[in-house]
C-alpha cells in the first residue's frame, strides 16, 4: 500500500503539471483575440476617417464649381460696366457685383476650413495606416510565437501523458480517473498527508477509528468531508494521535451531575443573593412610606387642633342666636294673644 501511495504522489505532481500547461494552452487564444481585435479597431476608426476625409472632399469640389461660377459672374458684370448709360443703372450693376463679391469671399472662406479639416484627415489617416501595419505585424509574429508554443506544449503534455501513464500502471483504472477528477476540483490537491487526526485538505478532525485505518494503510482512505486521499506522513512520528477519554455510562453521568449540581448550588446562592437584595431594598423603601405616613398623620391632628377653637366659638355663636331668636317668638306670642 505504501507504494501504491508513493505512485499516486508522483501522479499528483505529472497531472498538475498537465493542468497546469492545459490552462495555458486555453489562455492563447486570448492573446491573439486580444490582438485582433485592436487591429479591427484601428481599421475600424481609419475607415470612419477616410469616410470623413472623402465626404470634405466632396465638398471641397462643390465650392471649387461654386467659385468658379461665382467669378466667370462676377467678370461679365464687370465687362457690363462700359455700356451702362445712367447713374440708376451703374448703381444697380454696383450693388449686384458687391453681392457676388461677398458670396465670392464667403466661398473662399469655407473652403479654406474644409481644406484644412481634409489636411488634418490625411495625416491621422497616414498615422493610423502605420499603427495598423505594426499591429498586423505584430499580431502575425504573435501567431508564429502561438503556433511554437503550442507545438512546445503539446509535446510537453505528450510527455506528461507518457508519464503518468508508465506510473499508473500498477493502479487501478477507476481509481486513477476518480483521482485526477479530485486533483481537478481541488485545485491540485488530491493527495495529502493526515496531521494527527485533522485532514490537512479541509482542517476537519477525523475519528480516531479512522485515524488509525490511516496509519494501518490496509486501503485507500478518502475523508469524509472533502473526499481527498489521505496517508500518514512519516514527518508525523514521534506525535501521537490524541486520544479521547472514554468511561462507563455511569462514569460519565456521575460526572454530569456533578456538573449540574456545581451550577445549581452556584446558581442558587446567586438567587439568594438576588432576593436577599431586592427584600432590603422593599423593605427599605416600605419603612420609608410608613415614615413619610405617620409625618402626614401628625401635620393633620396638629392642624385639626388649630381649628377646633374656631369651632367651638362658631358652635356659641349659634347657641346666643337661637337663644334670641327664642326670646323673640315668645313675645310675639303674648302680643298676639
């Protein structure tokens, strides 16, 4: 089994050497495209050019005709001058010549503009035609150095295929394709060493039973969690692998309990602590009340006792004015009789 390890070590590096040089094989492409396309863009824009370059053109010859007709007018209306006979009819033949002579300017105006515009069209054009012939140089020596470096690469992955064919021949089939398979969707990590009881592939701890399968090497061991083949370095001896501590049921429910007890008593003083708290605290603020009560109780009495000889007074007052009022009834009744 050792060997059968050693063997698929030795394919892990062939195969990610092949993907490797595989991924490069598909980034050439890119390269030329690259190249292409900032020729076509050049082409691209040059062509816009010339299109604008030949539209100034065009224009530049309609007021070539423009001047032309413009001056073979102007000279006939100058020839007219001779036989003209009146002061009316030299004014007129005046005015018109000064309308053809400003149409005459204006013309040489704009074709100074649209023959400096077609100048400065032929120059981007000249430049751009250059760029464009070193870019199709370039990208033609860049096709030559693809063309070379994909012979070189193929016959590097050849080689690379001979390899790991010559290695996997001692391996099974299906083991060997569910292997690259791993390599590929972990970024080349297919095989790896177990550091103690943790997959260094995933960082994942692995049960102790499967630790030990690991170092037995009876067979191939995938981990769990990441699928990756594992085997036990040699750099790992001298550390043993950690053992858990197992008991009886009864051990680790005693342990439970005692667990649980620690936390109740601890539990418990704090909640007597708690209450033992919150009662002096109502305690203290019930006495308080009963203070501020019995302050109230005395200012009432003291003030009742204030008013009481008022009351007494208003209490004879009444008695005399019931007494008159008695006096002066019974006199009224021996009037009467």
């Amino acid at each position: 089994m050792q060997a059968i390890i050693e063997s698929m070590r030795q394919l892990q590096e062939v195969l990610i050497e092949h993907i490797a040089i595989e991924k490069k094989l598909e980034e050439i492409p890119k390269i030329l495209d690259q190249k292409e396309e900032i020729l076509r863009r050049l082409q691209q824009v040059n062509g816009e050019k010339q299109v604008e370059k030949d539209t100034v053109d065009e224009q530049l010859k309609g007021f070539k005709v423009s001047l032309t007709e413009v001056e073979d007018l102007l000279a006939k209306l100058e020839n007219q001058i001779s036989e003209i006979g009146t002061q009316r009819e030299y004014e007129a033949l005046e005015k018109e010549i000064q309308i053809h002579s400003n149409k005459e300017t204006q013309i040489r105006k704009e074709m100074i503009a649209l023959e400096k515009q077609s100048q400065e069209l032929s120059e981007k054009i000249g430049s751009e035609h250059e760029m464009i012939e070193e870019q199709r140089v370039e990208l033609e020596k860049a096709q030559e150095d693809v063309r070379e470096l994909k012979t070189e690469y193929e016959t590097k992955l050849n080689d690379l295929a001979s390899q790991a064919e010559d290695i996997s021949v001692n391996l099974d089939a299906e083991l060997v394709f569910k292997f690259e398979r791993i390599i590929r969707s972990k970024g080349g990590k297919g095989i790896l060493p177990l550091r103690k009881n943790i997959c260094t592939g995933c960082n994942m701890i692995l049960p102790n039973q499967f630790v030990n399968d690991v170092r037995d090497a009876d067979s191939i061991s995938f981990c769990t969690y990441c699928s990756t083949i594992l085997y036990y370095s040699d750099e790992s001896d001298g550390e043993e692998v950690v053992e858990e501590e197992t008991g009886t049921l009864g051990e680790m429910l005693d342990l439970d309990d005692d667990f649980e007890d620690s936390d109740f008593d601890f539990e418990l003083e704090n909640y007597d602590s708690e209450v033992s708290s919150d009662d002096d605290a109502e305690i203290d603020s019930k006495e308080s009340e009963v203070d501020e009560d019995d302050h109230m109780e005395e200012e009432e009495i003291e003030e009742d006792s204030e008013m009481a000889p008022v009351a007494d007074s208003n209490e004879e007052e009444d008695d005399e004015f019931s007494f008159e009022t008695d006096e002066e009834d019974a006199e009224e009744d021996e009037e009467e009789s």
